[in-house]
C-alpha cells in the first residue's frame, strides 16, 4: 500500500520591507537565506510527521493481519503471558501491573528477542500477506526495532542495563527510542498544550485504511489500539520519502510583494510481504469493530 501527495509551504516578501530593512547586499542576502531554511526546515518536519503516518499505519495492518490473516504480526503481550503461565483468577496480568512486574519485563523481552529470531527463520509466518516464495532467511543486522521510551526505560531499569543494550541496541540493525508512535493530539497555541504525556496516550495508534490491499475506500477498517510498546520489522517494510522539490517565485506588481512557493511530492509505501511485528499490552485482544451490519433497517438491533 502506498499514498502519494503534494506539500507546498509559502513565503511572502514585500519590497518596502526589503528596501527599508538593509543596509548592505550582506544583510538581504542573509534575510533571504533565512526564508529559505525556514522552508526547508518546513519540508523536513513533514516528512518527520509522514514516516510518523508511515509507521502507524503499518503497525495497524500487522494488528489487522493478525486478527484476519491469522499471522503471527501483532503479539499482545498481557494475553500471551497468561497464556503461557496458565494464570487465572486473581493471579492473571494486566496492564496495571505489568508495568511494574519484573518478571513480566524480563519474560516480555525475551519473547520479542525469541519472536525476532524465528522471523528470521520463518518469514512467512511474520508477514501481514504470506509470501508467494515461502521462507526467506534473514540475519538480525535486517531487522530494525523501534521502541516506546517509557518501556525502554522500564526494561533498563528493571533488567541489567548491559543486557538490554547487547540483546536489542547492539544485536539488531537499527534500534532506536520513540517517544510516542502518532503526534498527540491538543492545540499548540494553548497554554500547556499536549499536556497528556501519559503512557496511555504515547502508546496509541488510531488509523483509518483499507488493509486489504483493494484499493477500495468502502472497505476501510479504523484500528485503534493503545499499549503499542515495540514495533520489528525488516529494513524494507516500509518507506518514506520526498521528491521532486522544486521553488517557484511569483512578483505581484500592484501589490508590490513577492510570493515564494516550496513544493515537494511527499508520500510513503509499506510493504505487506515483508517482516512486520507490534507488540503491545492490552487487557483484551484487538478485534474489529463492528460495522452495525447485523442491524434491523429501523436501526434497532
């Protein structure tokens, strides 16, 4: 799956303000570098914000594939736990208290690193669409793993920080730290703006697509899910890119002003035959939403 789209950011100059505001070629040089870093500063955070798009649609379709696929691409933790310890009762994990149980940290990473290794061995099965070619062997150096902070930051504390660092920073191709998988919502003009800096809220994914690959804007799923602390996948899962930048300039005579337009095609691909898994911790299973089709045409169910 793949989007692709314009992006353009406007500059306006007036003359008065360039001819009043210099004394020297230096200084209007340096004015008009300004405004053009300030574009090019603008072009760099949209493609921060589309790998940010990129990535959380990526996890939701290894969440999606999951539940409809059958394929091993989306792991709740909690569930898994329980699962493979046989608890029950008062005895099961949740949420609440895995965030701080050591034993469920130190077992929660070691089924990542287990799961990382297998998908090496067994692609096909930590895929969102099985392969057409069966298995493909990969080494741990293809592997990239990003990581939610607050768990990074748990599993640092509660394991041996030099264990942490040899099994995941120094044994996968690409780690690094996210502090948060979609930017969060609020007003940035706001007194405190972004105020929710809580685990709930940077852990969260809420998209919108079409995941069966059909192109078809009627069969769009919404997946939302929080509790998102890791994401594997291979180093070609997903792409983000700008291109084609270009800089246009328009003089308005009456007007006596100068518009300076930056523009860039920006988009993303993700690739559905390529190793992808999200781990997350949830007291139930991500299922999908019901669509209201079981409802009587009055609307009562």
């Amino acid at each position: 799956m793949s989007v692709i789209s314009g992006w353009e950011v406007n500059k306006l100059v007036y003359d008065r303000q360039l001819k009043t505001g210099f004394t020297n070629e230096a200084q209007m040089a340096q004015f008009y570098n300004m405004i053009f870093e300030d574009m090019y500063n603008g072009m760099t955070l949209a493609l921060n914000d589309m790998e940010m798009v990129c990535e959380g649609t990526a996890i939701a379709q290894e969440i999606y594939a999951s539940v409809v696929n059958g394929q091993k691409t989306a792991v709740n933790l909690i569930t898994a736990y329980n699962k493979a310890f046989g608890l029950t009762g008062q005895d099961v994990m949740t949420v609440a208290k895995a965030q701080y149980n050591d034993k469920f940290i130190k077992w929660a990473n070691y089924k990542m690193e287990t799961d990382v290794k297998k998908a090496g061995q067994v692609s096909n099965f930590y895929t969102p669409v099985k392969t057409d070619n069966g298995n493909v062997e990969r080494e741990l150096g293809a592997f990239k793993m990003h990581v939610l902070a607050d768990w990074a930051t748990m599993s640092e504390y509660y394991l041996l920080a030099d264990t942490y660092h040899e099994n995941f920073v120094k044994g996968l191709g690409g780690y690094s730290e996210v502090i948060t998988w979609q930017n969060r919502t609020g007003d940035a003009l706001a007194d405190t703006p972004y105020e929710d800096d809580s685990f709930e809220s940077n852990s969260q994914i809420d998209v919108i697509a079409d995941f069966t690959l059909s192109n078809d804007p009627e069969k769009a799923v919404e997946v939302a899910q929080g509790g998102i602390i890791a994401h594997v996948f291979s180093s070609d899962r997903m792409l983000s890119m700008i291109d084609d930048v270009r800089t246009k300039s328009q003089y308005n005579a009456i007007g006596e002003r100068t518009v300076y337009a930056h523009r860039a095609d920006i988009g993303y691909a993700i690739r559905p035959k390529e190793i992808g898994i999200t781990y997350y911790l949830s007291d139930t299973d991500w299922t999908l939403p019901d669509d209201g089709s079981d409802d009587d045409d009055d609307g009562n169910g």
